[in-house]
C-alpha cells in the first residue's frame, strides 16, 4: 500500500462522509445553559481552519458515568471529519474512564510517527487512522475531535 | 539568422528551454519527492534560490563579516559597504533612491514599522513635522478586504490604539475590487489607504496608480503592499506613486530575514521612529535622544548584513534574467493554469477566469473535497502547493470558502510542470471517490 493510501483508507474515506454524530444544531453552538452531566467544547486548527464544536453527553452517578450521546458540528479535511465520526461510534455506552485511555491510546499512536500501529481491541475502527502518524501536518487533524472530547468529557465529571 | 547563446540568454521571451538552462541554478528543484521529480509551485509562500544568492551570503562570512557603520577597522568598512551597496542595488530595483529603503525583516515587519511609526505620531509629545503621520478619533484608515493579514491586523491594532476606524473597500464575485465601491470609500477623512498590489490567492492586479490618485486626492497617504508584485511585475514606485511600499526577500529569490520598506524620503525624515536604541541616534542624554535621517531613524539594532549582501544578489539575478521577461513568463503560465483548472470537472478558480489578466498563480477549490487533502494527494504526486486561507481568511470568507489550494509559479517553472500540476489536479476527485460536475 503506497504512503498516500495507507492514509486515507476506504474507511476513512466512508466516514468522512457518514459523519456520525454531526447533527449539533446551529443554535446550540455556543453551549449555553447545559444541564448536568453534558459537556460542550470547540476546537479550531488555525493553520487549516478545520473546526469542530463537539458535545458529550453522559448519565449515571459522578465517578461511574456513561456516555450516553456525542453530537457535534464541525468543517475540515476528510482525515478530521473522518476521525469525529469514528470517535462517535466508538464511545457511546462506554464508561468516562474507558473513553479516557482510549484517548490517551489514540493520542499516543498519533506522536509516534509511525513507529506504533493502533491496538485495534482498544481503539476499534479508529485503528485504522494509526497511518495519520507518518504525516506529521496531519496529525492534528485526526486529533481535533478526540481533544474536544477530551475536554468535554472534563466538564461531565 | 545565427544566434548567439547571449542573445538566446538576454533577449526575446523566455522560452522552456532557457527556464530549464535557469533550473541548473537552483540546486534544490532538482530534488525527488515521494519518488517524483518536484514540481515547486509554492513560490508565492516563499521562493528557491540560485546559487548566486547562496554565495553572496557565504562570501560575505568568509571575507567581510564585521558589524556596519561602527567602526573604523578594515573589515567594518568593507561590511559597510557590502550593506550600503546593497541597499542602492535593491533601492534602485524598484527605482527609489538609496535612502529611501530601509531594511526590515520581512514585509510584516515593514507594515507594522510603518502602523506603529504612524501610531507614534498619534499619542503624546509630537514634533511639527510628525503631525502628518497622526492618525485619530474621526480618521479613517482604508484597506480592501482582499488584503493579507499582515496589512489588515497592524491596521486594526493602531485604529484600537488611536481611535481612528478601520473600514474597507470591498471585492467582487471575480476577486476584482469593486472600484465603484473604491470611489465612494475614499472621504476627507481618509488619512492612510493601504493595499496590495497584487492579491496573493486571487492573483488580481489592483489598478495602482487609479487607486492612489484617488487617495491622494482627498489627501491620504498611500502605503503599497508590494509583497506579490515586486518579486513578478518589475516595479517601479516613482511612476506608481505611492508613499510608501513593502516587500519580502525571501518571496524574491533572497533568503529569509530580510525585507524592506520605501518611502518618500521627504515622509521618512519626517517620521517618528518606530524600534528605537543603537544605530539611529544622533545626540544622546540620560533623558532624550536625537534621530539620523533615514534609513539609519529605521534600523535600530545590529542588522541582517549578509542577509542584505544576499538580496542585492537576488535582485541582479532577476534584473539580468529581465522582469519584463519574467512577467510576461508568469502571466502565460498563469493563463495556462486557469484554462486547463477549468476544464476539470468540480473545479472552482478563485479570481479571474481565463482570458483575464492575472498573476502566475491559481487558487482552487475542489468541490467535494477539502483543501487539505487535495495538498496532500498533490504532494504524493511531487506537487508542492500551498492549502489552507493563505492568511487572507476575510478574502476566503467573502468567496464563501474557508480553505482553498493554491499553485503559484516563478521564474524557474515550466510548461511540463504546469501541466504536471493539472494532471494531477485531475486525479483528485476520483482518488477520493466524488463524481460529478
Ligand atoms: C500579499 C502579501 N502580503 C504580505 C505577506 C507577508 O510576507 P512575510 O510573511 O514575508 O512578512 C505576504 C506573504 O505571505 C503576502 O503574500
């Protein structure tokens, strides 16, 4: 497989069109007035000016919670749209700390710079973005969504 | 009739064949890239450099590296006059005099020199002469929303400092200014006008002398972002008429570090200071200090020297190859672009479309697909263009886009390489599985 496709493999390019989860609604973009248990955050890359607004919602009792919804709104390359809809998929019905190594695990496959492929037990379909990592100007892209999760799952404990 | 190689070097268009003779100058465009001869089309960002320019540098280092106008050592001089000579070189490659350029060290450097020595002329003590520079609550200080970010942010932070308003003249659906819009913008309060000559992602070439007529018809001081022209159209600021102008090196066969700002010598002398210390003071106290003329008012500090002894050199090289000769170069490989862009299905130019003139440049967008991952099919493909807003997001924003790809050409391009860069554009949408016009 040649660098260019090992970057964009057929499931990224599916996902960045399915874009699960983008059905964040315009007027709740600025997060106002969010009621327990739901995070909000908005990540932007000036450099490419791709943008996402992702919202995670949770149910159960502090320090047991469970994702029980990801909505979010964004704009980019296929590699960062690809990356939030995946990300969706994967973690509704997942405990907080469950999603939280899994970010840690993406996060750590995307600073390798090749060197580590994806455990496809933890991070599932997102395993398929590991050759991200061999294109250090992209990585950011396939971050975005997985930073504002981060930060908004945060805001839910 | 026989030829001779200098006539073939010096004369008549250039054609492939001496473009290809100029590529041996450049050591580094003839590099491999993902497997694929490099096609560099991201001059626009910053350009390659001949050899030429290489050994200024280095030769300077080797023989003559001393600090300038402080000392009266052997070396100090021959430094000096390495600076000063590059100055009247670079000076008079846009055909100002020499001590109507001063150096900075890139055109954002130069832009916000001359917003912040306006601003100094605002607030505070201000001497008599200076007054013309001050810019207050009522002023007005026009831009055009085409403009790089580097000649809108300084402008927006010295309205915020001084209280003048920002406002701008606005751009039509083909990336033209709306030259109506341009008449009614201009009041008796405009006190600076400043835009580009030529626009970075549209390629549109603003109607200068038009506009500073029309700027100094009401009295405002016209400021030229010469950054995308002066590298491609060979300039000349006597007959354009504007007060001051702004350019980069390193966008000009130069490296980087260095860039400079002209302005009428008779507006230099009479402006405040922008960096202040060492190098551009005449008498001073433990309470005040008294400034040279320019250029030395502007340079304060310990200069880029070689950088200078570099530019001079870039500047010969593309005076001997002919600016009229680059110029006309680039306009055709420009047209080249947009003609065969357009024949690509789902492909939108930015700007003017074939036919029209504009600069050796092309801004796309392709529909379907973002422009961060056109970049990246390209750059698989050896094709180095530039993606994202270019650092013009209101242009983008205006155009409905928030990202576009741009190809941009310099001296050292071919047509093969052109035609490179549209096979690959051809590919995009079908790599990425998007059909359809
Ligand atoms: C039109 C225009 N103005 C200003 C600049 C800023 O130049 P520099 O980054 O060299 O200061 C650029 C370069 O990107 C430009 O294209």
């Amino acid at each position: 497989m040649s660098a260019l496709d090992s970057l964009y493999q057929q499931i990224i390019l599916e996902q960045s069109k399915a874009r699960t989860g983008a059905d964040l609604p315009n007027d709740q973009l600025a997060g106002e007035h969010l009621p327990a248990g739901t995070g909000q955050c908005h990540q932007l890359n000036p450099v490419c000016g791709d943008e996402i607004t992702l919202r995670v919602e949770t149910s159960g009792d502090a320090g047991a919670r469970t994702i029980s919804g990801i909505h979010w709104a964004g704009d980019g390359c296929s590699i960062s749209m690809a990356s939030a809809s995946i990300l969706s998929e994967l973690v509704v019905g997942l405990g907080a700390g469950e999603v939280q190594i899994m970010i840690d695990s993406f996060r750590e496959v995307m600073r390798s710079r090749g060197k580590l492929q994806a455990d496809e037990e933890v991070l599932g379909d997102a395993a398929a973005l590991s050759g991200v990592s061999k294109f250090p100007a992209r990585v950011k892209c396939a971050m975005l969504a997985w930073v504002a999760a981060e930060d908004a799952l945060r805001q839910t404990a | 009739m026989l030829l001779t190689s200098a006539d073939h070097v010096h004369t008549g268009p250039l054609t492939d064949v001496e473009v290809r003779r100029i590529r041996n100058d450049f050591p580094i465009l003839g590099q491999e890239v993902n497997g694929n001869t490099l096609v560099y089309l991201d001059s626009g960002a910053t350009s390659q450099k001949p050899v030429s320019v290489l050994e200024a540098e280095q030769e300077f280092y080797e023989q003559r590296n001393s600090a300038v106008h402080r000392g009266a050592h052997t070396l100090a001089v021959a430094a000096t006059d390495v600076f000063e000579d590059a100055r009247a070189t670079v000076a008079a490659f846009i055909g100002a005099a020499e001590n109507e350029l001063v150096w900075t060290a890139n055109a954002t450097a130069g832009l916000n020199l001359i917003a912040y020595s306006f601003g100094n002329a605002s607030v505070g003590e201000v001497a008599p002469e200076a007054r013309q520079f001050a810019v207050g609550p009522g002023d007005e200080v026009l831009v055009t929303e085409m403009e790089h970010h580097a000649n809108l942010i300084p402008w927006q932070e010295l309205c915020r400092r001084t209280g003048a308003t920002l406002k701008f003249i606005p751009i039509m659906d083909d990336g033209q200014l709306d030259m109506e819009a341009a008449a009614a913008a201009f009041t008796a309060r405009t006190r600076v006008f400043s835009f580009t000559h030529v626009s970075n992602v549209t390629g549109v070439i603003n109607p200068v002398v038009e506009l500073a007529r029309m700027a100094h018809d009401v009295g405002a001081m016209v400021v030229l972002d010469a950054c995308q022209s002066a590298p491609h159209l060979g300039l000349d600021v006597k007959a354009l008429d504007v007060d001051f102008a702004v350019f980069s090196g390193h966008k000009m066969l130069a490296p980087t570090g260095i860039g400079a700002v002209y302005g009428r010598a008779e507006l230099l002398d009479a402006m405040p200071p922008f960096l202040t210390g060492g190098s551009m003071i005449t008498t001073v106290t433990m309470d005040r200090a008294g400034y040279l003329p320019s250029p030395q008012r502007f340079e304060a500090g310990t200069q880029a020297i070689s950088q200078a002894a570099a530019f001079a050199a870039a500047v010969n090289y593309l005076s001997e190859t002919g600016m009229d000769r680059i110029h006309a170069w680039e306009a055709a490989l420009g047209q080249r672009m947009v003609a065969g862009l357009e024949a690509i299905p789902g492909i939108r130019v930015l700007g003017p479309s074939a036919g029209t003139a504009r600069a050796g440049l092309a801004a796309f967008e392709v529909d379907g697909v973002h422009a961060h991952d056109v970049g990246q099919f390209l750059d698989a493909a050896g094709v180095a263009v530039r993606v994202g807003h270019h650092c013009a997001q209101p242009l983008h924003r205006r155009l409905g886009l928030s990202a576009s790809t741009r190809a941009s050409a310099y001296l050292y391009n071919t047509t093969e390489e052109v035609d490179a860069f549209l096979a690959a554009v051809a590919g995009v949408r079908p790599y990425f599985g998007i059909t359809g016009a």
